[in-house]
C-alpha cells in the first residue's frame, strides 16, 4: 500500500515537473517571438524613407510604457509594435511609381533638308534636285493663301522630286480660330485629294502629296505660352481628327535640362492628347558643341528626356522628329566652329539617330542646303552645306550619303 502511495507521489512530482518546464519553456519562446519581431521591426525600417520619424514614434511608445511600470518584455513588445504599424502605414502611403513603358516605334528613318520660307531661286533648285532629299521641311504662313508658294510647290513636286514637310506657321500663330481654319484649308488643298492636285494633273499626287504638318515652329521662344499654344492648336487636333483628315500631326516639344514643362502642360491642357498627333519636334542644338556634350543644353541628352518623358506620358509608341539641327560656319565666335567642325558635329547625330532605336527618332532635317552670306558674323547667314559661291563643304558627302541611305 505504502509502495503504491510512493509511486503515486513521484508521478505527480513528475507532472508537475514537467508543467513547470513547460511554462519556463513557453515564456522563453514568447521572448523570443517578441525579439524577433523586434528585429523584424528594425530590420523593416532600415532604408525605409519614413524611417526616422517611425524610429522616433517608436521610442516614444516605448519610454511611455516604462513609466508605467511595464516590465522590459512589455516595453520591447510596445516598441516593436509601434515601430511595425508606423512602418507599414508609410509604404502604404507613398505613391506606387509606374513603370516607364518601352519605346515602340515603327516605321523608317527619313533624312531631309530644311527649304526654308520663300521661293526659291533657279540655281537653288538645280542644288536641291542634285542632293535628292527624299524630303524638305517647308515654312507657310498663316496670314497669306493658301495657295500663295504655288509656284515653289510645283518645283518640288515636278524639279527637285521631293515630299514636302510643311511648316504651318512659325513662332506665333495667331487668332485659334482663323488658324484651326487655315489648317484644315492647307490640308483641303495640298493633301490627298486636295484641290491642287485637280488643278495639276501632270504632278503624281500618289507620291507627293502632302502628308505631315507640323504646328508651328518655336514658339516656345517667348512667342506664346504653352498655355497659349495649347488653346491655340487643341481645337486644330480635334477639327482634323473630326474630319478624319488624312495627315501626321508633328508638334514642338522644348526640353531644356529635366525641364519638360512645355510637354507636360499640353498633356495637362489638352485632354486625351495622345488621340490627336503623332510626333514631337525637336530642335537640340547646341551651337558650336559637339552633339554628346553634357549639360542642360546637351543635344543627345535633350533627345533621352524628350524621350523618357514622352513614354512616361504614354507616348512610347509616338516618335521624335528632329526638325532641325545643324552648325554654323561662320565667325560668330565660341557659338560657330570650322567646316570640319560641321562635318563632324553632323556625322556625329546622324550616326546616333541610326544607332539609338531607343530614341524612335524618324525624321531629321539638316538646316540648311546654302549658306546665305560669306565671312560673316552672322550665326544665321552660314548653317549651309553649300558656300554662297556654291561649292560644298566637307559635311555635304555626309549628308548627301545619309540621304541616300535613310528615305522613309
């Protein structure tokens, strides 16, 4: 009887063994999900960008428990909490960054030249026929005819054998109204099935109609606001979308640096922009700097952040159209450089046009076929590829060569 009663006793003692060791066991795992969840706490929070305000929170909970005579397990608890909520509250109330779609640009590089805003004379037109631009970028004015460069079209388009890029108005663009109406008039005449086809039968409409316009030139350059250039062309893009008028729509873009305020304020202005063009036109000169030089004014710089911008607006499948871009010989100072200077600094972005299909760039016209002075001080008066007497520069066999070889 004693033996059983013995036994009895040393299996309780065993129980209650073992209960003991099951609560030591238990605390000790309790202290140690709760460091780890205050290693986890820390570890969330390094590198957080709220990191330190929540650090701070965090501490402050926990110097508010010790006052209260929590004991050092409750103050680590407290702590870990606050510092995990705090944390987790911050990354959900920043902004989920979008991912920059790609550029997705079809269709073939064309290279031109830039034919300027008047008529043109009998030798110049032997120039431009003997070069073979598959294309020329040409300006029109908004407060004269249509019809009024007739002339200069019908050497074009029968002499020279070249498509026509037009330029429809230059910096400032006038009345929204009179322009929207001067738009789609241009397009009626000169654009497929236009009325000066009917009028010259012997001209091939099929290849030279015109096909892209581009509003306005630089009129960034204190002419208008974008404001003003937005109220200005927003209801052009919805007449010729209503219409369905068969055209590429190019508008001026101006970055300079990371500024790309004039883009983003066009998107901002003109709803839906994307439905209504087709490319922006840059113009990344940087006079008498070779065109990967750095800074705000770094021409292939300009072209990346036109780019990013233009994808970060939706716009990856739109190109780029470099609608000028050309160097100055003439003895302006640090802003002209030599004739091979030219060469180079022209080799150079044609090269990288070819190269970078991350830029989508599809058009580029040189400015310009002939200079119009000799020896002067004038910046404007010598971007030719042609002296005033005629003869070529060395960047002429470049260009002429890209022209060749890149027709659209």
């Amino acid at each position: 009887m004693e033996l059983l009663l013995n036994s009895r006793r040393v299996a309780l003692f065993a129980l209650l063994v073992a209960a003991v060791s099951l609560l030591v066991f238990s605390a000790a795992s309790a202290e140690a999900r709760g460091q780890a969840k205050l290693r986890s706490a820390v570890s969330l929070g390094k590198g957080a960008p709220g990191a330190g305000k929540c650090f701070k929170l965090a501490s402050s909970r926990s110097r508010a428990a010790a006052e209260r005579g929590a004991s050092a397990k409750a103050i680590r608890r407290v702590r870990a909490r606050a510092l995990r909520r705090c944390l987790v509250r911050d990354r959900k109330s920043r902004p989920v960054k979008k991912a920059v779609p790609p550029t997705l640009v079809g269709g073939n590089l064309v290279v031109g030249i830039d034919g300027g805003y008047t008529g043109w004379s009998d030798d110049e037109i032997e120039e431009r026929a003997e070069i073979g631009a598959a294309i020329t970028r040409h300006e029109w004015d908004p407060w004269e005819p249509v019809d009024e460069q007739d002339d200069v079209m019908e050497a074009a388009f029968g002499e020279i054998h070249t498509r026509i890029h037009a330029l429809l108005g230059g910096n400032q663009l006038g009345d929204p109204t009179l322009y929207r109406e001067w738009v789609v008039d241009f397009i009626r005449y000169y654009g497929i099935g236009g009325s000066f086809w009917d009028a010259h039968p012997e001209l091939d409409e099929s290849r030279f109609a015109i096909t892209s316009i581009e509003l306005g030139n630089e009129p960034y350059f204190g002419e208008m606001s974008a404001e003003e250039y937005a109220a200005t062309v927003g209801p052009v893009l919805e007449e010729i979308q209503r219409l369905n008028l068969p055209v590429t729509v190019v508008l001026p873009s101006r970055v300079y640096g990371s500024n790309t305020s004039w883009m983003d304020t066009l998107y901002r202005l003109i709803p839906n922009l994307n439905d209504y063009f087709d490319a922006f036109a840059e113009h990344p000169y940087w006079y008498g700097h070779e065109p990967a030089s750095t800074g705000p004014a770094g021409p292939f710089g300009r072209i990346d952040t036109t780019r990013r911008r233009m994808n970060e607006h939706g716009a990856n499948t739109k190109a780029i159209w470099i609608t000028e871009y050309g160097e100055s010989t003439a003895n302006c100072g640090e802003e002209c450089v030599g004739e091979d200077t030219q060469a180079l600094h022209l080799k150079q972005m044609l090269d990288a046009i070819v190269t970078r299909s991350d830029w989508g760039v599809k058009m580029i016209s040189v400015f310009q076929l002939r200079d119009r002075g000799t020896e002067s001080s004038d910046r404007e008066r010598q971007f030719g590829l042609i002296r005033e007497d005629g003869s070529p520069k060395p960047a002429y066999p470049i260009v002429e060569s890209a022209m060749a070889a890149y027709r659209g």
